[in-house]
C-alpha cells in the first residue's frame, strides 16, 4: 500500500520518464536504416574539420557561419557535434548522436511548457506523452537536423520566459533571452520565432512592476543587434533565393497572365505574391499536408507516414475553442505561435514543407493536448473514460501504423533511397578498396553535392582537401559545386575528354544510356537491393594488385 501511495502522488513523472524512455527508444532503433544526406554530411564533415584544425570544410576559422555549398549554414550544431565526432569518430551514428539526445528531450520539454502554459499537471503529461510518439518529430529527431536543436533551445526559452512573467527574476529573462540567441546560431527558420518571443518579452517587460526595465531591454536588444551583425557580414544567399519571386516561373505566369488578358492592375508581382503566398501559407493548415500526404520531399517521408494522425488534427480546432472558451492566459501568444511558425516555408518557391515549417508541431501538440483533455472532461464522469479509451485506442491504432510504414516500408522505397541520397556509403566502400588502382575517380554530380559525401565517408584530411579543392561561383538556387579535390573530378558528363589511363566512371544508370559500353563491364553499387550507381573501369594498363 505504502508504494501504491508513492506511484500515484508521482505518477507524472513516471508517465514523463515514460515518454522519453519511449521517444528514446524509436530514435536510436535502426538509425542506419535511413541515408545520410549533403546537409548531414556536411554538418558532420565540419564538425570533424573544427575539431581537427578549428577550421571549417574551407579554413574559416571558428567560423560563425559555414559556408559549406555557399548556403552560409547556421553552426551551433556542428559545434555541438565537435565533441562527440571527437570521440566516437566521424560516422552515421556519432553525428547524429547529437540530435538524438536533443530529441529525446522532448516529452520533458513539452511537459514543462504545458504546465507553464497552464499550471496542469494532467495538461503536461498528456502533451508529453503525444510528442513521445510524433512521426514529426521522431523523423527529424533521427536525422542531424539543425531545426531540432533551434527547436529545443526554443522551448527552454519560452518555459524560463514564462517563469520571468510570474516571478520578475532577471536570472529567468537572461536564461530566456541566451536560450534565444543560442537559436538563432542553430536554424534560419528561429528568426521569426524568435522576433516573437522578442517583442513578447519586451510586453512583458513594459507591464512589469519589479524589474529594472532598463537593465532588462539592454539584455534583450543587444543579443538581437549582434546577431543582426552577424548576417549583415554573412548573408544568407542561399536564403533568399529560395523565395517565391525569384523563381522564372514567377515571371512567366505574369507574362502569361498578361498575354491573356492585358491589365497591369491585375496581374503584377504584387497581386500574383499576395495569391502565391496566401496559397502557401494556408496549405500548412490543410489535413492534405498535415495528416495524409505529408512532405512532398521524400526525404522526410512520403503518404503513408502521417505527421500528426487525422483525431490529433481533429483536436487542433477543439483545443483552440477551448483556449478561448476558457479565455487561457496565453491563449494569444499559443494562436500567434501557430500562425507564425510556417512563415519561413510559405515564402519558399518549394512546396509547403515539414523541414521548414518544423516549429509548427510545437503549437500543433499544446494546442491539441489541451483541446483532447477539456473534450474529455467536459463528459459526465460515467462516460468520460469510454470517451477516453476511444480516443486513445483509435490514436495509438494510427501511430502504430504510421510509425509501422516509416520503420518498416519507407526506407525499402527506391524513390525514398534516391531521395534520402541512398548509395554514397557503398560507393566510398567500394573506391577505398579500389583507390590504389585508378589514378582518378569520375563521379557524377547529378543528385546533390558528391564531394561532401567523399570527404565524410573517407574522413579525408581537411587540409589537404582545401590545398587541394577547386569550386564553382553559386549557381541560380545559390549553391556552389565543388568541381574536384585529390584524386577526385565530381564531373560525370562525358568520358571523351577524360586524360587519365585508368579511371573509375561513377554515374547513374541513365548516365550510361548513350555509351558503346557493355553492362557486362559495369560493376552496380546499391542500397537495400536498389540499383543505385553504375562504375566503369577503365585500364590501358595493368591495375596494381
């Protein structure tokens, strides 16, 4: 009887531990089954660099922006990967050790937001326990994905945010506003979250009655206008060629437009983005993007993984009637959350997407706990826990399965192999052990960037990589190629202008389609029983043994 008493007066923290022993089992379970990808190859790969030289890929040193493809990648992360790289040694696992820990924090985070949120213990463990199963936030948990980290640092701003408004210890706004700043190092999709938070604070500040407010703005604008400097030094081209307006089909449905029917009025940039970023933004919101299709990059998973199940979608709309039936003290603040968090993606050219929209699923489950817990309670006590045990029958019936196809099915997908960037691993295999035979190694750049999957997979030596590397000016989407380093040429076009004697010729099997060469004579690398890469071998002369 005496243990009983002891479980139930802390059965919260046991339902907490619970759900992040469960969140921490699906994402270190069969972390090779999906494929590195450039960006985690080339956090990894820089981390690795740091680490060895305190340089990044390209000699900058203590870089406060990565150049990498010339997209000026956020490093936080890549910092934090320094130690684990360092003693693990570069690979799959150690690189994406980093975002598996922070992921794993999850169901504690959500459950010590919910109850500052509301000061409900039930409110807290039933967030956290939904997020201990969120096939949002467990495929990018199991990737090395910046937006975890911002994410997280994110939440932990907000919670010690929370406990500055209650309590006016600065202590709690300093913690808030570091946690803030630390993001902004961490993803490109944190500015706008974090420019709410900024503006929330300052409210805060302006209403309060006990703190130094002079003191307390110093500590919030200063952050704000040194990282401001920081992206005056180091713009985020690659950013901003991803918006909508810097597309050729942009244009051309003006031009088009105005082909059809002449009237400036009507058809300019300024009236097409108005129809093109509503478009975008409401399709954030839409169950098509958020319960059954999902991302249309197959990298992050594809119809038949849903990122929230259609009765957590259900629950969104309930949870916001209840925030406000109940007139919630930050019921304005949570909705605002909501709104602004696929801004970032809504701008893009690309389709709506879960990688940069990644912060929605934090408002999606507040939101969604709150609204299934006031559903339930709001049933006579004889009927509330039938209500209950339907609810949650049916949602752990459409986590299992959508968590089944993501686990078992999707990584099996060729399509899903060719997006995830599938083969690069078997290819470094195979060019280790054949590297003494060939004096140059041919590979084609089609998908990607294969240079930084070299560096990765054979740990090469940063220095010599940048003695020896050559690249390209960025191209229309703001990337840069590296065109060769060592005794590599990422160039795969034609075979007819190759110098050297005996060469590897590493293409896709497209990239074969107009040779005389013989299948008998290329060798195939794959992954899962996927045809991936086709090799030639080419000798004038006997290879070394």
């Amino acid at each position: 009887m005496k243990y009983w008493k002891f479980l139930r007066s802390k059965h919260h923290f046991i339902l907490v531990g619970i759900s992040v022993l469960i969140i921490a089992t699906l994402l270190s379970i069969k972390v090779g089954i999906h494929c590195l990808n450039a960006d985690e190859a080339a956090f990894g790969y820089n981390a690795y660099s740091i680490g060895e030289t305190l340089r990044d890929e390209h000699g900058v040193f203590l870089p406060v922006r990565l150049e990498s493809f010339s997209d000026n990648k956020l490093p936080l992360l890549a910092y934090i990967m320094v130690p684990f790289v360092k003693i693990l040694g570069l690979s799959i696992w150690s690189i994406r050790l980093t975002t598996i820990i922070l992921g794993s924090l999850f169901p504690l985070l959500f459950y010590l937001l919910s109850y500052e949120l509301f000061q409900k213990k039930n409110f807290a463990v039933v967030s956290a326990l939904i997020s201990s199963v969120s096939p949002w936030l467990i495929i990018f948990s199991r990737y090395a994905f910046e937006g975890v980290l911002a994410t997280v640092l994110i939440i932990t701003s907000i919670i010690t945010l929370l406990k500055f408004s209650k309590n006016q210890k600065m202590h709690f706004l300093i913690f808030s506003v570091s946690f803030s700043f630390l993001s902004l190092f961490s993803y490109h999709l944190s500015k706008s979250i974090v420019l709410l938070i900024a503006i929330w604070t300052i409210i805060i500040i302006f209403n309060s009655t006990k703190t130094r407010k002079l003191i307390a703005y110093f500590f919030v604008i200063v952050p704000l206008l040194l990282f401001l400097l920081t992206e005056i030094q180091f713009p985020a081209s690659r950013v901003s060629n991803l918006l909508f307006y810097k597309t050729p089909g942009f244009v051309m449905s003006i031009t088009e437009l105005n082909n059809e029917h002449p009237s400036r009025l009507l058809h300019n940039k300024a009236i097409e983005s108005i129809k093109v970023l509503s478009q975008s933004y409401l399709k954030h919101f839409s169950p098509e993007f958020l319960v059954t299709e999902g991302d249309n990059d197959n990298r992050f998973g594809m119809k038949g993984i849903e990122p929230i199940s259609a009765i957590e979608y259900l629950f969104i709309g309930v949870g916001l009637y209840f925030l406000f039936k109940n007139k919630s003290k930050y019921r304005y603040p949570i909705l605002s959350f909501l709104l602004i968090a696929p801004l970032s993606s809504s701008i893009a050219w690309q389709e709506a997407s879960l990688k940069r929209s990644f912060f929605m699923i934090v408002p999606i489950l507040i939101i969604g706990s709150y609204g299934l817990l006031n559903f339930c309670l709001s049933f006579d006590k004889k009927i509330r826990f039938l209500i209950l045990s339907i609810v949650f029958i049916t949602f752990a019936i459409m986590k299992i399965v959508s968590l089944d196809f993501y686990f078992n099915h999707y990584p099996k997908k060729a399509i899903a192999q060719y997006s995830m960037q599938c083969g690069y691993d078997e290819l470094n295999s195979y060019i280790k052990e054949n590297y003494d035979k060939f004096d140059h190694f041919y590979i084609t750049k089609k998908h990607g960037q294969p240079y930084i999957f070299t560096l990765f997979f054979q740990k090469f030596s940063p220095i010599l990589f940048q003695e020896t590397s050559e690249s390209t000016s960025s191209d229309e989407y703001g990337f840069s190629q590296i065109t060769s380093f060592n005794k590599y040429t990422f160039n795969a076009d034609s075979m007819d202008t190759i110098k050297y004697k005996n060469y590897a010729y590493v293409g896709y099997p497209d990239d074969f389609n107009f040779t005389n060469i013989d299948k008998s004579d290329i060798k195939v690398i794959g992954s899962k029983e996927t045809e991936i890469f086709w090799v030639y071998e080419h000798f004038e002369q006997n290879p070394a043994n």
